[in-house]
C-alpha cells in the first residue's frame, strides 16, 4: 500500500507537473504568439502607415509646390492690377502653405529629411520676402516697380531653389522610406529567429491558432488590403498625370476626376457640387452615373431645405453616413432622393481652398448600407484635393491670361502716350525709355538696345534731360522741368519730365521713375492765349478811349456850332470897317481851331469826316514831296521807293497826308541829330490770317489784298514796352507830348478799314507800315461848293430838327439869313410832330443824325414815309459814311459836317433845291 502510495504520488506529481507545464507552455505559446503575432501585426502597420506616410508626403509636397505657384500668380496680379482680392488670395494660400509645411514637419522624423525641409522652408521664406517686399509697393502705388522685381532673375533664382528643395525634400522622403521598409524587414528577420528558439514550445500553439485562424484567410485580406492601396495610388496617380489641364475648361477635368472617383471606391454616383456666392445654395457641376456611363448637372439644392446638412458643411467636416436615409445629416434627402434612388450609403467631403470651404464631392452607394473605411475616407479627401486643385488651376489659368491681357493692354497704353515712361535705378542710369519717346529721336525700341544706355548715340538734348535725372537723383529731389527736343522729324518739341523716387517697405529709395509728357501744343496755346488776352485788352482800350473821344468830340462840335455860326452870322451882319469885325474873326479862326482838334479826337475813334475818293498811294505821296523834305531834320536823308501800277484805294487825302506827316515826324525826330535816312515806300501784297495777326488794331482784318505805306528810319528804335504803348493817347518819348501823334494816325488808319504794322527793335530803327484795302470801286464825294455870303438868298419853309437848343438856334438863323421860313423843333418826336402839322407846306428838312429818343434815321424814315420826295439834309460830327450806313435804305439828299458855316449850310441848301 505504502509503495503504491507513494509510488503514484510521485506520477500523480508528474502528471500534475506535467500538466502545471503543459499549462505554463500553452500559456507561454500563447503569450509567445501574442507577441509574435502583435510584432507582426505592428511590423504590417508599420508599413502601411511608411507606405501612406509617403504617398501622404508626395502629396503635400505636390500642393506645396503648386501652392508656390499660387503664390507667385497672386503677387503679380497684385502687382499688375492693384486689386485688394489677390492681396487676400495671397495671404490665404501663403497660410496655406504654412500649414502644409507644418503637417509635413509632423510627417517627417528623419535627420535628412527635416535638412531638406528647412532648406523648403527657407527658399519659402526668401521667396516670401520678395514677394511681400512687392506687394507693399504695390500699396504704395508703385505697381510697374513690383512687377519689375517680381520678374527679376533674383527672384527666379528663389524660385528655382524652392522647387529644388522640394525635389531634394521628395527624394529624402522617398530614402527615409525605403531605410524604414530596410529596418522593418529585419525586425521581422529577429522576430523569426526568436521563434525558431522557441518552436518546440509553441508547434502545438501554432498548429492550434493555424486552425483558429486560417492562413488563407489572412493571406485574401491581406492581398485584398494591399490590392486597395494599389487601386487608390493608381487611381491618385492617373489623376495626378492626367493630360486634361486647365486649357481644356472646367467641365472635363471634373468628368475625368468623378469617373476615375466612382470606378476606384467602387460607388454608383459621384458628384462635384459648389457653392453659390451666398452660400445659400449648392449647384451641381458634375453627376456621374456609373450604370449609365453619363454626366448629368445643373441641379441645386437651397439651404433653407436641408438646414441639417449644410450645417454639417459649415462645420467642415466629411459626413461618412453608413445609413443614409437615417443619419441626422442625410435624413432630409430621403424621400425626395435616396428611397427613390435606392441610395444607402454617402461619403461627402468638402472641397477647400486655404481656408474657405468652396463645395462638396458626394460618393452615393446603391444597395445594402455600406460602413466606410478610413481608407476610403482618405481617398475621397484626396478626390477633393483634386478638384480643389483643378478649381485654383483654372483660377490660376484664368488669373495668368488676364495677368497677360493686362500687361499688354497698359503697355500698349503706356506706348501710345507721346514719350511716355522712364526709370532708373539708385545712381541714376536710365532702366526703361518707352518706344514712343525713343521713336521720336529715331531709336529703336529699349528693349532692342544693345549695351549698356550710356553707350547708346542719344542726342544731345537727350543727354541733357538724363543728366538732369541723375542730378535730382543724386540730390534727392523731385524731377520736374521743361527741356526742348529736336525730333527725327526736325521739329523742335517741349517736353515737360516729372517723376519720383520708388521706396521700399522701409521706406529706402529702390529706384524712380517718372513721365515725359509732350506740352509742345500747350506751350503754344498758352502763348496764344496771352497773345490774344493781350490783343483783347488793347481792343478794349482802343475803343473805351475812342468811344470816349468820339463823345467829348460830338459834344464840343454842338458847342462849337453855336460859337462859329453866330460868328459867322456877326461877320455877314458887320461892316468891313466895324472895330468889332477883327475880334469877331478872331473868334471864328478859334472856332475852326477847335473844330479841328475835335476831328482828331474823332479821327482817334475811327468816326472821322472823310472824303472818300479813289486814291493813288505813290502819287499822293510823291505830291508830298517837297513838303516831307522840308519838314524833316536837316541831317536826315530822304528816299523814295514807289511799285509800279498799283491799284487805287479808298480814301481821304486829306487825312492820309496827316498820316504820312505824323510819321515821317516821328522818324525824324528818332534819327535826331545825327545822319540817318527815312524811306517811304509803297507796294502790294497779300495778306493772310497768319500775317495779320500782327497788325495794329487787334480787330480781324479780311484776308485779301492790301497796299502798304512803309515809313522805316534807323533811328534809335523802341523796346517791347514802348512799342505797347505807341497807339495810347498824348504818349511820347520826347519831354512833352504833341497831341494824339500815333493815337489819330491809328483812328484814321482804322476809319480806312486798314492796319499798322510795326518792326522795331533797340539800335535797329523803326518801320511803320501802313496797311489799306484795295478798292473794288472808285467812289467819290462831291465838293462842298461855297457861295459868296448875300450871292444867293432861298425861299420856302425849311425844318430844322436838333437836340441841342443853341444848335436849332443858329441853324434857324442861318437859314432866316438867305431867306427861307424856319420851322425848329429840339429833338425827334417834336420834329416829326411838326412835320405831320406842316407836310404839306414844309420844303427841305436839316436834322443831326445823333438824338436821345428818335435818331435822324428814324426821324428820315418817319417823313420819307409820309413824303418820299421830301429832301433832307444830314447834320452830323461823325464821318459821312458812318452816317450813311445808318441811315441804310433811306435815301437822303445831302451831308453836312458840324460845325459849319451859314456858306456851308447855303451851298448844301442850293444843291438840294436846285436837284429837285
């Protein structure tokens, strides 16, 4: 019993040890298997999360290099345009990019290939600071300057070396993968070798889990697994080297991505929807329908009808609804869309730019509800990232071709204002001269030029304005001056060159730049413009004063007229021997004096007597002859030069004598004592618009044809000044004046319907030259022919019609003397009053021609109205023809000037009478 006993305690101990060993092997296989099984498992991950970190990087190194792209764009459209939203584009995609950069620091742990991200994101940095440095000119105004650095080869180098990094960047990455793939391979050799140690304890284990989980199964899935990836990449990567870009539009880039989308899920529908600018709505651009193979669209969906599911938008996040027609997200489509559609299942991912949300891409499954893996999830989102990418392409696209269109449009707009821009750097060097400017010194465009612009054969007027630049330049100073120009052409240009300094975002000068404006025409029209203001203000004085004179004359001549007539009346009524008789002529030789005096006054004014008849200029002067050569200095010399054959004028010899007298005076008195030589000379010519634009007085003369007095001496001649202020009333160089001199040479001239020229300068001499139109017509004023005082004595009723009291007085007295009845009347309404009474009975009528109330044309056209044969005579201190024209159709019988004698007032009396 004992050895029994004792001997099955030891078996049963054994067996317990066996089973206490079995038990701690099974238990150890399992731990040995767990582990095994968990380093394996974790090795897989490993390298699917190496091989997604990868495919991850390559990604976000690909949007990175594009987002650089958008950057550049965005500065030079704010460069070009000025337009604050590519300011706003630039800021969103340069924090874009910040972020990427900064998802790919996390993605990235290797010593090689954070160097290689440091040298990306310092090129960034350096191409940033070009960029900002541009857009600050930009909003300084300085738009040409920044687009200028921004296409400058500094700039490209950063460019060149951040696509570089990049690259570099990509290969680091794709080295770090393979060590990784490298290590992962050889802690799986280690995890072997530890099994083999172990394969005694953990056979029966193996052979227990091989049934537990079939090797078969593990492989399908794995293969399975691994098929997806590849399917995904493939999918991203035909996508990526796609050859439909933003040259084709919009429309087949989607169709490409929602196809490629919805046979790679698999899904039924795939669909690319945006929002509108509101946001209240989203509109289909693309619906792919696998069954059908077709693209539909057009479709839209308001917010105010599925507030749930555009609030799960606004949030940003994907919406994975495994029960479409349950989810709280989704539920709002159900009976409109998915029951109809037999859709179970959706996978929508929002479509971003930086940081604006600007759609959805929607994956649609039909048939069984279907949960979505993070796979799946992760390649819709890389889906989206294409359309994003295709949306800023197309943006991009549309930004460059207006970026172009742009920079051609203000060029050609820069190239057609006459000579355009300039620019030049810190020392002063010209960097741009427009073709406009170069084309009109004969130059080929700047851009053409070779070496360097101070080698270029500029003329020299062109040096002269580019060492004016570089004089303000090195001062510091605003460019702002005229200089002249003599073109290809061999016109003499005024060119006006303005600019200023180009600063930087410190506020340092960069450069400056300007524009030559042309002000050729300007100049000119200015200097017409006071020319004319000038001439306007002559005009001006010339008729304030002539209308004044004319006055003061009329008036005095009224005075005059009683003053010489009742003189004249004494003389008829006195005896020869009377004491009174010599104190009575001395009255009326004082009379006439003043009579005179106020014939220059209205010689001044243009509205002289004249008697106008055809005249020969040469002949009237060579009349004048002897007179002239007496009336200059002893040592001045006079000569004579007549054309031959010229055509008459109209005119007053008398006056015109006074004309020639007052200027060879005054060439006498310009020689002085010393030798000098007058000429008068005559001829004809042709005067056109250019010509008499410097003729005195500042009316328009008519072009035509014209015969001219020349009176030149080399005298002392006349400055500017004194030449402005010959034709002024009592002005002269001498101590005192004498008289009007030039003033009534000029109202003589200008009642001749002529002009003055003047040639004058200091040591030079002097020429005045007389201006008269040549007659059409040879008319001619009949003589006043005296009578002898008491030859001729009249008879009948006689009207007499004036303003003036004493003038009706003396008139009427007059006409009493040689025998006519007088009827007076003092002024035109009494006047005609008077000759409605005595029509009948009345045989002559005088009336002055200047009356308040009715003037003596009215008071003509009243009588002829009532009796046409009625003869009138005109009493007027105005010229004859001026008082002519007035009258017009009116025809009147006779013309007498004031003041007049009883002789002058009897033979105009007679030859009415007598023509009746």
């Amino acid at each position: 019993m004992m050895d029994n006993a004792t001997t099955r305690l030891p078996i049963d101990r054994t067996w317990r040890g066996l089973a206490l060993a079995c038990g701690a092997g099974f238990l150890l296989t399992i731990a040995l298997f767990v582990a095994l099984s968990w380093s394996v498992l974790s090795l897989f991950r490993q390298l699917q999360v190496t091989s997604s970190s990868e495919s991850r990087l390559q990604i976000l190194l690909g949007e990175i290099a594009f987002q650089d792209e958008v950057l550049s764009m965005s500065a030079r459209m704010a460069a070009a345009t000025g337009q604050p939203r590519w300011f706003e584009r630039y800021e969103q995609t340069a924090g874009v990019t910040l972020k990427t950069l900064g998802e790919v620091g996390k993605l990235v742990d290797d010593p090689a290939c954070v160097s290689s991200l440091q040298r990306v994101a310092k090129a960034d940095a350096t191409s940033k600071e070009v960029e900002e440095r541009a857009l600050s000119l930009v909003r300084q105004g300085n738009g040409p300057v920044a687009l200028k650095l921004l296409t400058s080869p500094a700039y490209f180098e950063t460019e060149v070396e951040f696509k570089d990094s990049v690259e570099s960047l990509s290969e680091a990455v794709h080295e770090r993968s393979k060590r990784l793939l490298g290590h992962l391979r050889q802690r799986l050799s280690i995890v072997s070798i530890s099994g083999v140690t172990c394969a005694v304890l953990i056979i029966a284990c193996w052979l227990i889990i091989l049934r537990l989980l079939p090797r078969e199964f593990l492989r399908k899935e794995r293969n399975q697994r691994e098929a997806l990836h590849r399917g995904y990449e493939s999918a991203l990567l035909l996508l990526a080297q796609s050859k439909t870009n933003a040259s084709s539009g919009l429309g087949p880039i989607l169709a490409e991505i929602t196809e490629v989308a919805a046979r790679t899920l698999p899904v039924s529908q795939v669909g690319v929807w945006l929002f509108n600018e509101d946001r209240s709505a989203i509109r289909c651009l693309d619906l792919y329908h696998v069954d059908s193979d077709s693209h539909t669209g057009q479709q839209e969906l308001k917010a105010s009808c599925y507030p749930r599911y555009f609030s799960a938008l606004e949030e940003g996040r994907l919406i994975a609804a495994s029960d479409a027609v349950n989810d709280p997200r989704t539920n709002e489509f159900a009976a409109d869309y998915l029951i109809p559609n037999h859709i179970a299942s959706m996978l929508d991912v929002p479509i971003r730019v930086g940081d604006s949300q600007l759609g959805v891409v929607c994956h649609e499954h039909v048939g069984k509800r279907r949960h979505w893996t993070v796979d799946e999830e992760h390649f819709a989102a890389s889906i989206a990232d294409f359309v994003s990418l295709a949306f800023q392409e197309i943006q991009r696209r549309r930004s460059e071709e207006a970026l172009i269109e742009s920079e051609a449009r203000y060029r050609s707009i820069g190239e057609l204002i006459p000579f355009g821009f300039w620019s030049c750097d810190q020392s002063g060097e010209v960097t741009y001269l427009s073709a406009s400017f170069l084309e009109v010194i004969g130059m080929k465009k700047f851009d053409d030029l070779q070496g360097a612009i101070g080698e270029q054969p500029f003329p020299d007027e062109v040096v002269a304005i580019f060492d004016y630049w570089r004089r303000c330049i090195a001062a510091n100073e605003q460019v702002d001056a005229e200089f002249p120009l003599v073109g290809i052409d061999g016109r003499t240009r005024t060119i006006l060159t303005r600019g200023s300094p180009i600063l930087d975002e410190r506020g340092e000068v960069r450069s400056w730049a300007g524009l030559n404006l042309d002000m050729t025409d300007r100049r000119r029209d200015d200097q017409e413009r006071r020319r004319l203001e000038a001439k306007m203000q002559q005009a001006q004085k010339l008729e304030s004063l002539g209308v004044l004179a004319g006055g003061i004359a009329h008036d005095f001549n009224n005075l005059l007229m009683a003053v010489l007539g009742n003189a004249s009346l004494a003389l008829i009524d006195l005896s020869e021997e009377s004491p009174a008789r010599k104190s009575v002529e001395q009255i009326e030789t004082a009379a006439l004096r003043a009579a005179d005096l106020t014939r220059e006054l209205l010689a001044y004014s243009g509205k002289g007597s004249f008697v106008i008849e055809s005249l020969d200029v040469s002949a009237l002067v060579e009349e004048m002859a002897h007179l002239l050569e007496v009336s200059i200095s002893k040592s001045a010399r006079l000569s004579l030069q007549f054309a031959p054959s010229l055509p008459a004028i109209e005119g007053d010899a008398t006056q015109l004598r006074q004309v020639i007298m007052n200027l060879i005076t005054n060439a006498s008195d310009a020689i002085g004592e010393r030798r000098g030589e007058i000429t008068i000379q005559t001829g004809l010519l042709h005067a056109d618009r250019d010509y008499l634009a410097d003729v005195f007085p500042e009316h328009d003369l008519p072009e035509g044809d014209y015969v001219y007095l020349d009176v030149a001496d080399d005298g002392a001649g006349m400055d500017d000044e004194t030449k402005a202020r010959i034709f002024d009333p009592f002005f002269s160089t001498k101590f005192t004046g004498r008289g009007l001199g030039l003033a009534a040479v000029l109202g003589i001239v200008r009642g001749h319907r002529g002009g003055i020229r003047v040639v004058s300068k200091p040591g030079e001499g002097t020429t005045f030259r007389i201006h008269l139109p040549v007659c059409p017509e040879s008319p001619t004023e009949t003589p006043i022919v005296e009578v002898e005082p008491q030859s001729w004595m009249g008879e009948g009723l006689v009207l007499v019609i004036d303003d003036e009291v004493d003038v009706v007085e003396v008139t009427s007295n007059m006409l009493q003397k040689f025998g006519f009845r007088v009827l007076s009347a003092t002024g035109g309404p009494e006047g005609v009053s008077l000759f409605q009474e005595h029509a009948d009975e009345i045989d002559a009528v005088v009336v002055d021609m200047t009356m308040p109330e009715m003037d003596g044309a009215q008071v003509c056209e009243r009588i002829h109205g009532v009796r046409a044969d009625l003869p009138i005579l005109i009493t007027s201190g105005y010229s004859e023809h001026d008082v002519l024209n007035r009258i017009h159709g009116n025809s009147v019988a006779g013309f007498l000037h004031k003041p007049y004698k009883p002789t002058d007032l009897a033979s105009r009396l007679r030859e009415m009478l007598d023509d009746r």
